[in-house]
C-alpha cells in the first residue's frame, strides 16, 4: 500500500513523478508512477519501446498525445495504451498542470526515469547521447531520424 504523499519522487525537469508501484511487489510484471506535468511541459521525443507496454490514465487536467502521425488531445478520464513498437510521445500544452497514472508491463521502464533522473543530477539537461545511452539499456529508440532526444522519455 502507497499512500497519499508515499512514494518515491522523481523530478525529471518540469514532471514530477510518484513511483507507486516499482515492480518490487508484483514479480516485476508491473510498474506504476503518478506524473504531474507542469502547464507547457513538452514532454519526450517521439519514441518506441520493444519490451514493454506502457498505459496512460488521464486523471486531471489534459494531455496531448501523438502516436505515429496521429495527436489525440486525452481529457481527465482518458486511457492511452501504446503497445511495444508505436512511436509515441505526450506533452501537456494547456495553461494548467495535467496528472495521470503511467503503467509499464514489465516494470522495466521505472529504472529509466532513475537512471535519466541521476543523470540529470551532474548537472542540468544530459547531453543527446547520454540520454541516448540511458533509453537504449531499456530497449527504447527514437521514433526517427527527426527525433532529436532532448530530455525524459
């Protein structure tokens, strides 16, 4: 049980994310954090991840998710699942904080957001490569030539 307040926090720029659940008590089957993305967060560059599922549960405000070529603009109540292999990014575009729950199955993908977190600890935004490096251990790539990394995916 995580309760209100518990949790490990991990701020990665303008997100501050809740781990609630970090594979620990599920077999690693599982991982679960609570984002807040701050009002213009533009979020990560469009990427893919090969070995796990990822949800998106929209629980306040409004986040603006594109995968592939499409943007679907999710209100509070809203679940995105993006499956291993789509291209995808978020970003919260409005004037108000956005919060929704990320799911990731298997949980590999919560050691990501410590590694980039630790990272970004030795002083300001990583360099392209590093931040490369760090998607790369968890079987994550850019969705294309045009995707540039540029922060927290």
């Amino acid at each position: 049980m995580v309760g209100p307040g518990e949790g490990e926090t991990i701020v990665l720029g303008t997100t501050r994310m809740r781990v609630l659940e970090d594979g620990g008590t599920t077999g690693h089957r599982l991982g679960v954090a609570e984002s807040v993305l701050a009002p213009h967060t533009p979020g990560p560059p469009q990427h893919r991840h090969a070995r796990h599922d990822e949800g998106f549960y929209v629980l306040s405000g409004s986040v603006r998710f594109t995968v592939g070529d499409r943007t679907y603009d999710a209100a509070a109540g809203t679940l995105v699942m993006v499956p291993p292999g789509a291209p995808h990014t978020f970003a919260n575009v409005t004037d108000r904080p956005a919060v929704m729950l990320s799911l990731f199955t298997p949980d590999l993908y919560v050691q990501y957001f410590r590694d980039l977190r630790d990272l970004m600890a030795e002083g300001g935004p990583p360099a392209p490569e590093a931040a490369l490096r760090i998607m790369r251990r968890y079987a994550t790539e850019p969705a294309g030539e045009a995707s540039a990394v540029r922060g927290p995916a």
